[in-house]
C-alpha cells in the first residue's frame, strides 16, 4: 500500500514510456516465425536476407535403418525397432513452463539504467558499440557449439564424439528453469561430454519478473551447479526470453548478475534474442541496454534462413561484437536424433578449451564374451564384454539373450554398462526370463557411432535355481568330413561336469531334410576319455549343405542333457552309376485316387525291392504307407492310391522312391510331391420359421456325393446360448429325396437372435460327416424387445448417438431410458438419458462425453422400459469406444463444483495440448430476464486448466437460473464463445456479524512516529490496519507501532525508498504473528472470505476513501446481503457497512498494492 506523501518524488514524473513491441511484420522475411527448441529464443529473420517461401516447409524426419550384420547368428534374433526421434519440441518442464519466445506488444515502461558495478564479475570489454549485424571483419573460432536440455534426452559419449568429429567443441547444458526445475539429464549430459572431451557450459532459463525473484533464481541456479561438482569459472549463462520479464529487465538482471558474482560465479553471459538488444541490425531496438552487460558478454539468436549451415555463418558472421551467435535450431547433427540449437564462438569462451579425445572403442571389429558369476542357486549370471571396438567407433554394446525354453519369448535386449577398466557388463536374472533354467543364449551386437547395428559373435550357457554350483557342464565337439568316403567323424572330447553320467548320445542329420533323417548315435569311449562315432551320408538320404551334430550325456535319472552342437557342409562325390529315378504322381479328383510311377531306375544293382512312402502334409505323416508297387514290362514300377486311406486330406501330398539293398537296408532316391482337393458332398440347406407359433422348418434337399451314407443328421441351436441347447434331430426323408424337420424355440429357450443349422450324412463306418450350415434370425414376440444399435460415434467431438429399434413390451411402453456412463472411475459420471421416438418408431438418445467428465474409453449403454403399469425392466446392454480428439486440439469450457445453497459454481476452461494458445477468458453470467444483474469475470490463464467461480454475491444475491457464456481470447487474435447454459442457484443470505476494534493511525500517541521517509500519519494506514486485525484473531491488543516496529526493522516492505507499504510487508507482518494470508481475486473471493469469518485487508483507489495518487488500506469484516463492513484507520466517519461489489471496484491499481497479483488479502487463523 503506497501512501504518497507531500514529498511526492519529482523525478516520476519524467519517466518516459518506451516501445517494448515485437519487430514488424515488414522486419521478417517469414510470415511464420522460426521457434526454436522448446528452451530457446523465438529469433527473428535478418532484414537483408531473402526468401521467396512464406513457409518453413517441415523436415523429414529419418529412422535409423539396422545394417546387416556381418555376424551370422546362431539363432534368429529379433532385433529391437531403431524408431525415429520426433524433432517436435515439445516443453520441457511440463505444463507450467511453455518455454516459446513472445514479443511485448504493449508499451511498457523501462527504468533509467542504473550504473554497472561490475565488481570482479567477468564481464568483457565492449570494445566500440558497432550494430550487431553481419561483420566480416570479427575473428570466429574454428569450432562451433551446442546446446541441449531435457528434450535432447541422454547423449551417448560416442554421440558427443559423432559431433567433435563434425567441428563441434563445446555444449551448454540446461541446468535449471524458474526455482523449480531442474533438468533430470543434466548429469549425464555433462560427464558424457566431459568425457568426449568437449568443453561444457551451461545455462538457466529466466523467469523472473522482480529483483529478489533474479536472485532466488540465480541462487537455485548455483545450487544445482554445486550439487554436480562444476567449477566456479565454469561459463554460467542467463537465458532471458519470456516477454514478462522486458520490463525492468536491466535492473532485475543486474541484480541476478550481482547475486551470481557474491556467491563466486563471475565467467557470465547473457543469451537472448537480437530483438531484445539495443545493438542490433533491426528496425526496432530492444529494451536490454548492453552497455550496462558488455555487448561481448551476449550469446544473441538470430536466424537468417531455416537451415543455415555452420560454414555459411562462419561466412556471414552476424552479430560479431556479441560473443557468440545462434545461427539455427534445426541442425541435424546427429541423423535421427532431437535437433540441435547451432552457434558459433566468436571470443572463444565456450569452444577454447576443448580437447577432443580419441575415441578408444574405433578399431577393427573385435568383442570377447565371458560368463561369469554363474549362481546355480539364485538363477543368475553376468556377462562381460571386453575388446569392444568397431570400425565406426562404438555407440551401444547390446546384449539378447533367451533361453532355449519357449523359444526367443523370453528374448530381453540388454544395453551393456561400461566400466571404468573399458570392459562393458550385463547382470543376468533367470526372473526376467520368465524363471527359464537350461541353456541360455547370448549374443553380442554393437550399435556403431554412424547408426550401423554390426553382429559381433555369440555363446551360451547353462542356468539353474536352487542348486548348488557344480563345475560347467562342456565338451569340445568336432566333425571331420570324408566327401569321397561320404563319411562324418564326430568326437567329444574335454568332457566336464558329466559327474554320475550313465552314456552319451550324438544326434546326427542333415538341414537339407529338417531333422527327418536324424539318428542317434552311441559313440565309443576312446582311452584319453574322449567319445567318437562315425556316421555315413548314405543313411543320410546323401543329402548335400549343412550336417548338425550335438553331444548330449544321459544323467542318474536317465535324462538327456544337452551340451554343445557343431556343423559341418558337405557335398556328396557324384559317381558315374550313381542312383536315380524319375518320380511321379498323377491324381484324379473325381476318382479320389493317385498314381505313383518310378521308372528310369539308375543304380539298382543288386536290389531286393522298391518302396513307395505316400502321405499328406495335412497330417504330418500320420497317414502314410508304405506301398510296394508293381513291376511293369518297361521296367518301371507303379502303385495307386486312394485319398480315402489318407483320410481324404486336401492339400500337399509327397511321395518318396527307396530301394532296399543287399543287407535290407532301405536307401532313399527321390520324391515328388502334388496337390489335391478331395470331391465334396454337397446339399441345399434351407430354414423358414414362424416367429407366431414358435417354430422352424429345417430343408436338406439336392443331396450329391452322399454314396453309402446311412442316415441324415442335423443340428440345431441358437447362437445366443452358445450351442447350450443344442439338439441333434434325425430329419424324415421326403418322396423328392429331400430330408425335413420341424423344431421348436422353446426347446431352445426361446433365445431371440441367430440360429444356425448343419447337416451331415453318417458314412458307411459311421462317422458323421458335415456338408452344409445354414442361418436364420428370430425374434420371441412373447417378451419385451428392444435392439441398441450406436451410430454417429464422432472420434473428434466425443459424441455418438444411441438409437433403439423393435421397442416392444407385451405390457406397452411409456418411457425408454438408457442409463449411461464411462468405465473410468467407476460411475462417477452415470446419467439416465430418456430417448426422444422418431417419425419411424425408433427411439434416440445423443450422448456427449462433456457430459461424462470428457471421460474416453469404453462407455456402457443399458436399456430400460417404464412398462403401461408402472414397473421397470431392463431389457439389453452394448458397449462402445469413445474418442475426444477436439480435446487435444479445440479449446473446451464446462461447469462444475455447482453449489446451489452458497450460489456458487465454477468454470472450468482447458487450454488442448495441440490447439490455440489462450490469452485471456471471459466469462459473463446473469440470472435476470434482461441481464440487469449480469457481472462479468475475467481471468488469465496460468497454465492449462483454469477455473472461475461464479458467485451470487456479485449478482445480487439472487435466486434463479443463471447463463453462462464464455469469452475465450487467443494469442493469435481469434475470440471463441461457449453458451454453458444454465445454472440452478438458490444462495441463502448468510450473515457474519463485524468484530469492533478501531485503531486510527491519527491517534497523537503515534501519529508524528518517523518510519524512514514518512510518519504512522501519512503511510501508516497497513500497520494500523494489521493491528486491528491482528487484536481482533488474537483476542490480545497489538498496536500499530508494534506492527510498524517489526515491518521497518525487519522488512524493506514499509517507508524504505518511498512512503508506504507493499503487498510483502502484509504477508510478512502476518507470518510473524502465526497467522496465515491468501490473495483474494474478485468479488466473489472477498465474499467468500467473508462469510467464512475472515478478515480482509483492502487495498483501495480514487473515492471517497482517498484520492489520485494515493492509495488506502481498509479492514474489512462482517457480511450481510453483499455488504460488509468497513473500519478506515484515517477517517472513523468513513465506517460502516457498504457493497462488496463497489469495494472491488475501487480497488487500487499501484504496483505496489498489486505486487503479489491483487490488491486483496484475507487473513485467519
């Protein structure tokens, strides 16, 4: 509360307004303003730079494609989706901060600079003040810089490598934001750079408004730098852009600057858009002085084109008496990551002391695998990884693994730790591998520094739960192929941990045939303890590519046990005489029959006979047999065969041709494979029904292929039992040669909806065989009906319509309700609707997710009657899926917390995450036929919920119907309206009696008591006001020089600089003697305050209280009707009892009343 005595200071009135507006529209070359990623500036277009676009087209974004391996796995891995980064910024720091650069366009006042005391504080000569624009003349360092926030997420030690190697030598890391938030990748995106050996310095986005706010911010700036350990001559940047802060913007940064230098911090500087500075190579200056700074000691973003590379500005150099220049916001550095904010170092101070380090990981490929740590009791194991190099240099080591059980569906894709020894780990948990025990797999793959994912190698290894370590079960297993001999030498050997084995077994097959010529071998044990077999391709099939053995050691309990595998190739010797044979097979469909023919038989000699394996590949060789064909007179040897013996399978079907040699052993030579469809039964299957007498007529009729049948068989069932009522009946053959029976609903429950009917006809062995399935739809005309059907389901405005058909009720029906409500929290938003009839006897309700909370997801619909005679029934549910697109995109306003007994409500405005950015909301709200009682509220909003309370109070008191229309002002100029409707209210007069203490700050025992510039008489009207309060709570007298002591001595809030006292000195004085404080905004606040009991302060302008330029500070208390009553500490005739509404109207308008935002404030106990 200011109270401006007779020694008014003259020097304001020489303040002079200056334009603070944002730089034309005829500055920019772009319609559409260039914003930077989410933590910087909006920095305007060069004035000489043209281009003819009036839009910035979007970038594509890129994904990072995998390479292919020149690893070849063992196994198929699935390897993880590499998805592309979105270059959308999006804010950082969550809702409260919308970090985006915003020109003042209001003129604004701007404070004669005050001197620069530089002090020991690493401010830079500003040499002569030249525009800040293009200088070919200035030096620029050969390496340029970054700088990175939350939204850059963690940056690799290679990634930073990746930039080094693209000239860049420095990064400026966001450390903190406002006194709340701190960057959580700060940490890592500092040490990994430190380690890339770039040099790092960081920056603090500014929010601050005040003097004492610079410093709050500039000390939980440096508690964050102390809390990582940096250097106090690391290089501190203060990030300055939110339009809020242009006023008094050299004072409080100046004040954020000194506190910076108390606490040991001097290497400064300053970044801000071109725009803001008074040096620049604009049209409009800007309010920043940069004499006050140094011109040097600024990092100024300004962006001449959308991509402007960094040797084009090396080349243009703009800005060159600042320190460094932001070029662009979109620099795509690293190829599928967050874009990067691009500058150039023109003193040299974030670039000098880059050291660039070798990147120790770029070699020729090279990974050892080791399994250590094998716990046999916990399940669990460590991988370690050393040697890791790649020509590309090394990004992520990443570690799959699985085990053999259930195939790859306990596959997790491990990313390797690095130590500090250089060796990269991975702690293994079987808990993670759904508790898989047996063998494991492991496999290595690296992710180099270009994006290339590169197969290193792989191994395995073996894990158990609850037992006790035993030594590794391994073997070394070895093939040696003979091609001429076409034999195979398979050896084990260096068997461990095969304690209590009874034999081993080497399986043995070639990949050729998938397993099917697999044999299992007993090997021999050799005297230096190794095991040996030898196999021959013969009993192979002679297959030619790739040979699978595995070793395997039964245990005490007679199971196999697997221990390693080995793989060899092999191509058969090809002799002269060697076996062949032509195979074939022709089929005849009609017939149901195949012929199998083998001839040109090469290589026979001596033979006993030939055999011929047919079956189908529908049931996996369930079917074959092995027929011996007949020998013809040209040698050849043929056989037929029925589909009816192979179960009359559709589909692939495979003959194979061996003959048996000498010794009986059969020797494969060829096979053939062909399709087949098996000739169906067929018949006309046909369901009428009588929904009046309950029944249905089944027709099987132009029956064919039934040959042999013994009888004709047909099911029949609804489907809304779900085959509960199934009957099998036997239909009557008719003189037609058709078969017909008649069923009844009621042997079927009487189910409404679909039935279904098949016929089959019993073969001569007596299976049934199906030939046909008909449908028909069916409606109980004994029961109420009703179908719910959902229509019109608007994904964008969260709307559908429910429409009921068939209403029907033996009883009549007078109303159909549908209870209605989301599955979120329960139901919490459950609204019975009642459906309005349509002209085609249809009923509809349209249902409004604003109407349930904005609630998404599944929605429940129940249908009900309120039948002729009164009584409800329900009769059907469904369920839909509801979308509100509009509300990420399309401002949405509501009315809730509606308080009829108080006369109050609230209104709820949400700003959507991808729509319009709002300015300002205005609500207007009347009860009365012609609006005499309307009142308008405004509010603007603070994030993106706002809420407004509507209070009868500033309507009169008045019960009734109150609309409700809302104003929404958007940041683009656009307004929007919203009709809410109306509200029930029905306030009840509440009445709070005034307490009765009066103090007057005119009292001649402290009238003349000097406070610094002025007595209690002139500016005392705070501490008097206080201590009526204060007496009135504490029920204990507390004069107003008590009061006015404690705000003088221990505040600057009271007659310090100027007479008065500021909003501070409320809170602080309050504070001290244990009571609390709340700002109050509107009318309806002070009411509620009121009638809670509270007392409020009252901060008041030009009236009968006092007069332009003062203000005034009242205690109010008491309520009745939308009055209260007034005390005035300087005028005793002025109290009494007067309109809240009219109080509010006359509140003050100096800054110092309205430092915390209002100039009301309630205080209680």
């Amino acid at each position: 509360m200011k109270k401006k005595d007779l020694i008014f200071y003259a020097g304001a009135a020489v303040l002079m307004a200056v334009s603070a507006q944002g730089v034309s529209a005829d500055e920019l070359v772009l319609n559409e303003a260039t914003t930077t990623e989410g933590n910087q500036v909006q920095a305007e277009k060069a004035p000489e730079v043209a281009v003819a676009e009036k839009s910035v087209a979007p970038v594509a974004e890129k994904s990072v494609a995998p390479v292919a391996s020149n690893y070849a796995a063992p196994a198929n891995v699935t390897e993880p989706a590499v998805a592309p980064v979105s270059k959308a910024a999006a804010s950082e720091s969550g809702t409260p901060s919308v970090e985006k650069a915003t020109e003042a366009s209001t003129t604004e006042k701007e404070e004669t600079p005050l001197p620069s005391d530089s002090g020991s504080t690493t401010f830079f000569n500003t040499g002569a003040h030249a525009p800040a624009g293009r200088s070919t003349d200035v030096a620029v360092q050969p390496k340029s810089f970054v700088d990175v926030s939350s939204h850059n997420g963690d940056i690799s030690i290679g990634d930073y490598r990746t930039l080094a190697n693209k000239g860049v030598g420095g990064v400026v890391v966001k450390l903190t934001e406002d006194t709340w938030y701190k960057n959580p990748n700060a940490e890592n995106q500092i040490r990994n750079a430190q380690a890339a050996g770039l040099q790092v310095s960081t920056y603090h986005f500014s929010r601050y408004t005040s003097e004492e706010a610079a410093r709050a911010e500039a000390r939980f700036y440096i508690a964050a730098a102390q809390r990582l350990s940096l250097p106090k001559n690391t290089l501190m940047v203060n990030d300055f852009e939110d339009a809020k802060m242009q006023p008094n913007i050299n004072r409080n940064t100046q004040a954020w600057a000194d506190e910076m230098r108390k606490n040991g911090y001097t290497n400064l500087m300053f970044y801000t858009s071109a725009s803001w500075l008074d040096e620049n190579n604009l049209r409009k200056k800007g309010p920043v002085n940069t004499a006050q700074f140094g011109l040097q000691n600024f990092w100024v973003a300004q962006y001449p084109s959308p991509k402007l590379s960094v040797n084009d500005a090396k080349s243009l150099r703009y800005n060159g008496k600042a320190g460094a220049w932001q070029f662009t916001s979109q620099a795509e550095l690293l190829p599928g990551k967050h874009l990067f904010d691009h500058s150039v170092d023109y003193t040299g101070r974030f670039t000098a002391n880059a050291k660039p380090a070798a990147d120790p990981t770029e070699g020729s490929l090279s990974g050892k695998i080791n399994i250590v740590n094998n716990d046999t009791m916990a399940g669990r194991f460590d991988v370690v990884i050393s040697n890791v190099k790649a020509p590309n240099g090394v990004r992520t080591v990443s570690v799959p693994i699985w085990s053999e059980t259930g195939g790859q569906d306990d596959l997790v894709w491990y990313t390797a730790n690095r130590q500090a020894n250089g060796t990269y780990t991975v702690n293994v948990k079987a808990a993670d591998h759904k508790n898989s025990t047996g063998l494991y797999n492991v496999h290595l793959y690296y992710v180099q520094n270009n994006g290339q994912l590169t197969g290193v190698g792989g191994t395995t290894t073996t894990v158990a739960i609850g037992k006790k370590n035993q030594t590794p079960v391994s073997a070394d297993l070895t093939i040696v192929k003979s091609e001429k001999n076409g034999t195979f030498t398979i050896t084990a050997k260096n068997l461990q941990g095969f304690e209590g084995y009874k034999e081993v077994k080497i399986p043995f097959w070639s990949h050729a045939n998938g397993m099917k010529d697999i044999i299992w071998y007993t090997p021999t044990r050799q005297a230096d303890g190794s095991y040996t077999v030898t196999a021959k391709a013969s009993d192979h099939e002679n297959a030619d590519g790739k040979y699978e053995a595995q070793v395997f050691y039964v245990d005490a309990q007679g199971q196999n046990k697997f221990v390693k595998k080995a793989f060899t190739d092999y191509t058969a010797t090809k002799l002269a005489n060697a076996v062949a044979a032509d195979l074939t097979i022709t089929k005849s469909e009609k017939d149901g029959t195949f012929t199998i023919t083998a001839k040109n038989l090469q290589g026979f000699e001596g033979y006993k006979e030939v055999k011929i394996p047919f079956w189908s590949h529908a049931n996996g060789m369930k079917d074959i047999i092995w027929y011996t064909p007949t020998r013809q007179a040209d040698g050849s040897y043929t056989v037929t065969a029925k589909a009816s013996d192979h179960e009359n399978a559709d589909g692939k079907y495979e003959a194979q041709v061996f003959y048996v040699d000498a010794q009986g052993k059969n020797k494969f030579v060829k096979k053939a494979f062909i399709d087949y469809t098996a000739s169906k039964p067929s018949a006309d299957l046909t369901i009428t029904k009588s929904e009046k007498d309950g029944t249905f007529t089944i027709t099987a009729k132009n029956l064919q292929g039934f040959d042999g049948y013994k009888e004709v068989k047909i099911p029949f069932w609804s489907q809304a039992n779900g085959m509960k009522d199934i009957i099998w009946y036997t239909p009557t053959r008719q003189a037609d040669g058709s078969y017909t029976v008649t069923a009844k609903a009621s042997d079927h429950e009487n189910a409404d909806g679909q039935y279904e009917a098949q016929v089959f006809y019993v073969d001569a062995q007596g299976q049934n065989k199906f030939v046909k399935k008909a449908f028909i739809d069916y409606k109980n005309q004994s029961r109420p009906t009703g179908t719910l059907l959902i229509q019109n389901n608007n994904k964008d405005t969260g709307t559908f319509d429910v429409v009921i058909k068939d209403v029907y009720s033996p009883k009549g029906v007078r109303t159909v309700q549908v209870p209605t409500w989301s599955d979120k929290d329960g139901q919490d938003d459950l609204r019975w609707y009642e459906a309005t009839r349509q002209a085609n006897g249809d009923y509809k309700v349209s249902i409004k997710a604003s109407d349930h909370k904005n609630s998404t997801g599944k929605y429940h619909v129940h249908l009900y009657y309120i039948q002729n005679d009164g009584s409800r029934i329900g009769i059907g549910t469904t369920t839909t899926d509801v979308e509100f697109r509009n509300a990420m995109t399309k401002t949405q306003a509501s009315i809730k917390n509606v308080n009829a007994t108080n006369g109050t409500y609230t209104v709820a405005v949400d700003q959507a995450p991808q729509g319009r950015q709002i300015k300002n909301i205005r609500v207007a709200a009347w009860s009365k036929a012609h609006q005499e009682n309307l009142y308008w509220y405004s509010a603007t909003p603070t994030g993106m919920h706002t809420e407004i309370t509507v209070s009868a109070n500033n309507h009169g008191n008045e019960a009734g119907n109150y609309t409700t229309h809302v104003y929404v002002d958007y940041k683009d100029g656009g307004v929007e309206g919203f009709n809410l409707g109306q509200t029930a209210l029905s306030p009840r007069n509440q009445k709070v009696n005034p307490q009765t203490t009066y103090f007057s700050q005119r009292d001649p025992r402290w009238a003349g008591k000097y406070y610094g510039v002025s007595n209690v008489d002139q500016s005392g009207c705070v501490p008097t006001s206080l201590a009526m309060t204060f007496t009135d709570i504490l029920g204990k007298t507390i004069l107003p020089t008590t009061v006015a002591d404690y705000l003088y001595n221990n505040t600057d809030s009271f007659n310090k600089g100027e007479a008065g006292t500021d909003s501070d000195g409320i809170v602080a004085a309050t504070r001290n003697w244990g009571l609390k404080s709340q700002l109050i905004n509107g009318a309806g606040g002070i009411a509620e305050a009121l009638m809670a009991g509270k007392h409020v302060l009252a901060a008041v302008g030009n009236s009968q209280f006092t007069s332009d330029p003062y203000t005034h500070e009242l205690v109010l208390h008491g309520y009745d009707n939308g009055r209260t009553y007034v005390r005035d500490p300087y005028n005793s005739g002025n109290n009494g009892w007067y309109s809240i509404n009219y109080l509010h109207s006359i509140k003050s308008k100096d800054p110092m009343d309205n430092k915390l935002g209002a100039p009301f404030f309630s205080i209680f106990a």
